[in-house]
C-alpha cells in the first residue's frame, strides 16, 4: 500500500473547513486568528503536496508556501498588534463589543 | 499487505492533524486552542518532513511553531481578563457554521476523491538547499529575487506598523 495524494488532501480539506467553522462560530478575536491561520496552514500543504508529487522537477509550490508561511507570519504579527491595542482601548475583545470603536 | 514505517509515521500525523485541529476550533478555553494549534503545526511540520522538503519543515517549524505560537499565547495571556468567563455561543450559529464546514467538506473531499490526478508516484529525493539557494537568488526564469525582495518590504513594513499600532501612547 503506497501513501497516495488524495491523503493529503483530504487531510488538508479537513483542516481548512475546521478553521472555516471556527471562523463562523468563535466569538473571541485571537479564537478567529487561531482559525484563520488553520486555513493558511492546509494551503501550504496543498501546495507542497501538488508540487512534490505531480511536478517533482519544479520547485512553484516549494517557493509558494514558503512565501506563504512569511506572509501569514507578518499578517499574524499586524493583528495581534491591533487586538492587544483594541484590548487597550476598550478592555475586552469579544467581537460583538466591537462596534463601540466608532464612537 | 505489511505496513511500512513511512505509513505508520502518516497514519500518526494524519491523526494528530485532524483531531487537533477539529479540537482547536471546538475547545471553550482559548489557551487550549493555541496549544492544540501548535500540535497542528508540529504535524504540518512532520508531514514536510516526509514529503522530502526538510528546509520547509524546518521554515514550518522556527516561524509557525517557534515564533506565531508564542506570540498567541502572550498575546493571550496579556487580553485574558476572567478566567471563569468562557465563551457562550449561540446554538443556531454552532448549527450553521457546522451545517456550512460539512457540507463544504463533503463537496472538496468528493472531488478531490473522485477526480483523476493522471498517473503520478513520489519521486525524488531530498530538495538541495544549494537549488533553493539559487532559485531564490536568481534573476533569471523560474528563479525568486523579485518575491523575496518583495517579501523583505513586506516584513520592514509590518514591523513598523506593528509597533505603531501597539506603542503607547
């Protein structure tokens, strides 16, 4: 028995719509971030995967997740910036609260 | 049929991965979900391993595991205000995000079971850090200097924003 690509995938597929029913149901903004970077992570299996076993001779999908982690990485770093200077601001950061940064 | 090593080192990341990161998103208790996001990372990590690409799995392993996982849980810590306060969500929310990921899942899962990949087998071995080193120096066609610079901009820019928005005032 040989560890075939849809294994991956499928592996990567549950991971993403994890992270898509944490995105619609966690009402905490680093629970949402946790979610979110669920998501980036299956990707950059997907795109591992996809170049490791179709095109073994190219190196796209390397360069792409690993462009991908560098990119998540500093998106990570802007929006814990701005959560822990809304949790300044209005000492909370449950969604619903948001709305108050407008006034 | 005998089961190799390879397989079983799989069927264990496989494992970990679906059941932390369906516990990371299920969990009440925040903490608990950056550290069962932290087991997903490790598997990712393990999975790059034994796709050959251990320069991404080490990349995987410093930037997610190493650096973004620390900095949720001091970010975490820094924002928890009442540790007995858990998070009450909304019944009818639960049932359509759920109805939503499944079915969602259901559909990439069929396509992606049903749909031919053409014939393909795992070749290759190890990737040459000295090739990555320079495709991702070069100029020329397939090669990355133009991402990568990008990618640096990308980083300074973040740094700044990120301590303009959280210095205080």
């Amino acid at each position: 028995m040989e560890i075939r690509m849809e294994y991956y995938l499928i592996i990567s597929t549950i991971m993403l719509f994890a992270g898509i029913y944490g995105f619609f149901t966690r009402r905490n903004l680093l629970a949402v971030l946790i979610s979110v970077e669920l998501m980036l992570n299956s990707v950059d299996i997907n795109f591992a995967v996809f170049n490791r076993y179709l095109f073994p001779e190219a190196m796209e999908g390397f360069f792409f997740a690993l462009f991908a982690i560098g990119v998540s990485a500093a998106e990570t770093a802007v929006a814990i910036a701005i959560i822990i200077n809304i949790y300044r601001n209005i000492r909370n950061i449950q969604v619903k609260k948001l709305g108050t940064m407008k006034h | 049929m005998e089961i190799t090593i390879q397989e079983t080192v799989f069927f264990i990341l496989a494992a970990v991965i679906v059941g932390c990161s369906i516990l990371a998103v299920t969990t009440r208790r925040i903490l608990r979900a950056a550290t069962y996001l932290l087991f997903v990372l490790f598997a990712t990590a393990g999975i790059y391993f034994q796709l050959n690409y251990s320069f991404l799995g080490a990349v995987q392993l410093t930037v997610y595991a190493g650096g973004i996982t620390v900095l949720y849980v001091f970010s975490i810590l820094l924002t928890s205000t009442d540790n007995r306060h858990i998070e009450k969500i909304k019944r009818s929310k639960v049932f359509a995000g759920l109805i939503a990921a499944l079915a969602g899942a259901a559909i990439c899962i069929f396509i992606t079971v049903t749909h031919s990949f053409g014939s393909y087998h795992l070749t290759g071995g190890e990737l040459p850090v000295d090739a990555i080193g320079k495709a991702l120096m070069g100029t020329g066609k397939y090669q990355y200097l133009l991402p990568f610079e990008l990618i640096s901009v990308l980083l300074l820019a973040c740094i700044v924003g990120g301590i303009l928005i959280a210095r205080k005032r």
